[in-house]
C-alpha cells in the first residue's frame, strides 16, 4: 500500500503570507472555496491504495482538528491524522521522528507533497512511472525560467531515461531550469535509511557553519537560528541533507509536469492559486462554480451563504466566501473576498484580497497589479522595493466610499479615508 504525508510546517513559518496568516494558519486559508491543504488531500485521495494521510507540522494540535473531521467525512476511505513535531525538525526530521506511525502497516510507498504548492499534482502518472522504472524515489519536476529556478530545488536529469543526476537545492548558480516541484513517491525500504545515514554522518562529521539555509540571499558564513538549531537538533532536511544523496543511487526519477505549478509563499500568491484552481474546478465541470451568465463570467465560486446582487459582475477567477455580501453594480475580477465581507455598491475589486469582516464602500476601487504568468517570485522586497503588486486587506479592514486603494497591503483593523498607492499600511 501507499501512504502519504503532507508536510504542513508551523506558526514560525509563512511569514510572508501576512497579514493573511495572522487570523489563520497558511495551510487552512482558501482557495477556490477550500483550504490550500483540501486540494492536496483531494489529489491523494484520488491515489486508490492511499488509505491513511499524515499532516505533519508543528502547530498547535488544535489547528487542524475541525478541517480533519470535515475531510474525514468528506474521503471516508481515508484515515487522516496530524502528528506534531515538538519544534521544527525539517522536511525530513519530521518524517524520521514519525518514522513508526508512518511504518506501522507496512506500506512499500511514501508520498510526501509540501503543503505550500499549487498544482494538478500528478501523483497516478508518478506511480506509474515509479512502477515501471522500479524506482526507489520519484520526484515531480516542472520548467521555470532560468532566472527563477535557483529559488528552488534545481533538477539535472536525462532526458530519455527520466533518470535524475544531480539534485541542488537552491543553487548559487544556474544548473538546470527543472525545478522541484514539492511532491515525491518514495520507497519505504530506501527513504528511512536514507535518512539514517544522513543523521549518522552528521555525528560522525561537523557541520560545516556555512550551511546554506532555504534564504538563498542572506545564509552563508552567517549562523542564523536556522543553523544552531540545525547543528544541535534533529533538523534534516530533505532537500539539502537526502536528495542529492539518493541522485547517485540511480533509482531516482522525475516525471516532469507540463500542467500548472505554483508555490503559495506569499499572500498575494493566493490570488493566482486561486485562478489555476477555478480553472481545474471550471475544466473538470465542478458543480461547485456558478454558472456562467450575463453576469458571472467564469470561472467564480460562491459559497452558498453569501449573498451577490444579480447587478453585480463577477469573473473570471473569483472566490466568495461564506456570508459575502455584494451590493449592486459592483465588479470584481481575480480576486478572493474572504468570509463576512462586504463589497458595497459600484466599488470595484480587482487582484485584490479582501480580508474577513472587511468593507469596501460605494464607488470605492480596490485593485493590485496582476503577476505576469509564469513568475515565480516569492519575496514582497526586492533591494529594498516592494513588488508585490497583489492588494491585500487584511481582517477588518474599512475602504471608504469612492476611495481608491492601489498596490498595498493593508494589516488588520485599519480604516482607509483617502486614497493610497504602493504602500504597506501599518
Ligand atoms: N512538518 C514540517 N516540519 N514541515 C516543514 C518543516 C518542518 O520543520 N519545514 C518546512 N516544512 C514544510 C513547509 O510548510 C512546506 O510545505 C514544505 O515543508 C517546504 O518548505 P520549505 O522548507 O520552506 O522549503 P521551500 O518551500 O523554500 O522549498 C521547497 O519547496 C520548493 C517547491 O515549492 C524545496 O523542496 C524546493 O526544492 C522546492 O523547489
Ligand atoms: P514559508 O513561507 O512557509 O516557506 O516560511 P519561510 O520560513 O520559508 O518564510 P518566511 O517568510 O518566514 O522567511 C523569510 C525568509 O527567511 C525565507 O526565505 C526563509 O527561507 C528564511 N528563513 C526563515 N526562517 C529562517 C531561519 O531560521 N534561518 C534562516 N537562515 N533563514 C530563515
């Protein structure tokens, strides 16, 4: 059988998702209408051997209870656990430390997906190429421009044999524009001992104090918190510390995907998740979209308690949380408007994320810059500019009548009188 764990990570990360992860944890936060961690749970639970998923973070246990009950129901063939880490031990700490849980039924496969990605996750078409080539380790890979793939795990593989040669994560240089993609299919039998030895030639041979960290700008020669909790703890990564290793193995795959691939780091990042995930919902003809008419251009979700004035426009690549309410003649496009919101009449919201319980008054526009396709940016600063371009409004925020909002990021609780552009509101 196969089981698979979903590395959720903890309240010290997905700092760049603020404001949005100040009101709830980056995991839990919807995207066309579910959680960012449904879509990966959806796709797992698609796999038919898959009976048991683990959720392995270090957040409160309390966190994920009420999303477990619900999926519970919602994939009854699936046992759903969350299992925390006392602190954080790694993407790779965590499945060693959970290493009997994860074992105990003796499944032959592992999957194990990041929860912070956006994608079709292809995960039959990974377990079909792992049969086939008898794989120890199989790894989803995608191509990005040359200029963003060392901001992830680079991939050098063969191309006829799909074999993987070389592995780096976040390189200094430029190697390969095959990216890792945040999801792998793993070997039992192999994953655990990799990580063994991973650990024994830590204590046999010291770390090194240039270890370079996920930051790729501001890690080496520096000892951040990162590195002494690294070199004192159980923190293993696998990216860093199992990958490269199981590349010389030659039982290392990758099936590369030409379908949508993003990473939801920022909050404004939700805004294109969102989009590809409407548009799966929208191709694979989900039942949960409103129909297209005059009025809705699709794709739009709206969740059923909220109430939309049948004069507003709504589309494409919209979501309406629970309680919404939209006056008439407002538009919006591309945009979430979270929970108890409300967008009053003729305001227009565009690339834009509305906070819960925030207002948007009459006339007012809210709108962001879209990010191009195909961009991978992660960081809200580049060399002290900010280039977010999404506009976000935190928890309870207020817009006033005919206020214009433009390019900022808005914390929780402020009240916008008067028009502003590129900037963060504190
Ligand atoms: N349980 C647990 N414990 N989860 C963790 C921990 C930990 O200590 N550290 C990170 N995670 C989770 C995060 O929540 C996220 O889902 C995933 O593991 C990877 O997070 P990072 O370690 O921040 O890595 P990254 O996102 O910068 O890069 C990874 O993902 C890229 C694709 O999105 C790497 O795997 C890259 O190679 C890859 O390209
Ligand atoms: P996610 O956004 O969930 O991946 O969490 P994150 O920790 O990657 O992002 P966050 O916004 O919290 O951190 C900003 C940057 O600092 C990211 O590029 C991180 O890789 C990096 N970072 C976070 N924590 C540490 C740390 O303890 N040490 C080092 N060296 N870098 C860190």
């Amino acid at each position: 059988s196969t089981k698979a764990v979903i590395l959720v990570g903890g309240p010290s990360r997905g700092t760049r998702f603020r404001p949005l992860s100040l009101d709830v944890p980056k995991p839990l936060f919807e995207v066309a209408g579910h959680p960012i961690i449904h879509h990966c749970l959806k796709a797992v639970a698609k796999v038919d051997d898959v009976r048991e998923v683990i959720l392995v973070g270090y957040y409160d246990e309390s966190v994920f209870r009420d999303f477990i009950k619900d999926a519970s129901k919602e994939f009854p063939q699936l046992r759903i656990l969350y299992l925390r880490e006392y602190t954080a031990l790694g993407t790779a700490g965590g499945l060693y430390h959970f290493r009997d849980a994860i074992l105990k039924g003796k499944p032959e496969r592992l999957l194990v997906l990041n929860a912070d990605v956006c994608c079709s996750f292809p995960l039959g078409e990974m377990m079909r190429l792992f049969d086939e080539k008898d794989a120890e380790a199989v790894i989803l890979g995608t191509r990005v421009s040359n200029e963003t793939a060392t901001n992830f795990g680079c991939i050098v593989s063969d191309s006829h044999t799909k074999r993987v040669l070389h592995y780096v994560e976040k390189p200094e240089s430029h190697i390969s524009n095959l990216i890792n993609c945040g999801v792998y299919l793993f070997a039992t039998e192999c994953i655990f001992p990799a990580i063994r030895s991973a650990i024994k030639r830590r204590t046999t041979r010291p770390r090194l104090l240039s270890y370079p960290s996920s930051d790729n700008l501001e890690s080496s020669f520096i000892a951040t918190g990162d590195d002494e909790d690294a070199a004192k703890s159980e923190v293993l990564r696998l990216e860093q510390d199992i990958l490269s290793d199981l590349a010389d193995s030659n039982r290392f795959f990758v099936h590369e995907t030409k379908d949508f691939w993003r990473q939801i780091k920022t909050a404004g990042s939700a805004v294109p998740a969102n989009a590809l995930y409407l548009q799966k919902a929208f191709q694979a003809e989900s039942t949960e979209l409103t129909p297209p008419s005059a009025t809705i251009v699709p794709p739009v979700y709206i969740h059923p308690t909220a109430t939309v004035d049948p004069t507003a426009k709504l589309g494409p690549n919209v979501s309406i949380g629970p309680r919404v309410v939209v006056g008439a003649g407002a538009r919006i496009k591309d945009s979430i408007v979270l929970e108890d919101a409300e967008i009053r009449h003729d305001a227009c919201v565009m690339h834009s994320i509305i906070g819960w319980s925030s207002r948007v008054g009459a006339w007012a526009r809210v709108e962001g810059t879209p990010i191009p396709v195909g961009s991978h940016s992660t960081s809200i600063v580049k060399q002290g500019i900010k280039v977010q371009s999404i506009t976000i409004l935190g928890k309870e925020c207020g817009v006033g009548d005919e206020v214009r909002v433009q390019n900022c990021v808005c914390l929780p609780y402020k009240e916008l009188k008067r028009d502003v552009s590129n900037e963060v509101i504190m």
